[in-house]
C-alpha cells in the first residue's frame, strides 16, 4: 500500500520508505483565487516572454 500523496516511482526508489515530503496539499493552507489575480499573473508573465 503506497502512503498517502507518494507516487509509486518515489516509493521504489527508497526501497518502500519514501523521505517525509511535509504538508500534504489537503493539510496546505489555501488561498483564495479570484480572477483578477490570475490575469494579473498572467500578464506579468506574459510581458517577461515578449523579446
């Protein structure tokens, strides 16, 4: 049985005893996200890709 949030490549290259990866994403504190935020990031990286 894999433990909870490690994937099985992890799990067979530790030999079964995967390293301690923190907080899992359901134990993460979470932000709100409004769509504001998300163009605002957008065109901050938008505007890094132009040459």
């Amino acid at each position: 049985m894999l433990p909870e949030g490690t994937d099985i490549l992890t799990f067979a290259e530790h030999a079964g005893k995967p390293p301690d990866i923190g907080s899992t994403l359901a134990d993460a504190s979470r932000q709100a996200v409004t769509l504001g935020h998300l163009k605002d990031r957008y065109l901050t990286t938008s505007t890094r890709l132009d040459l």
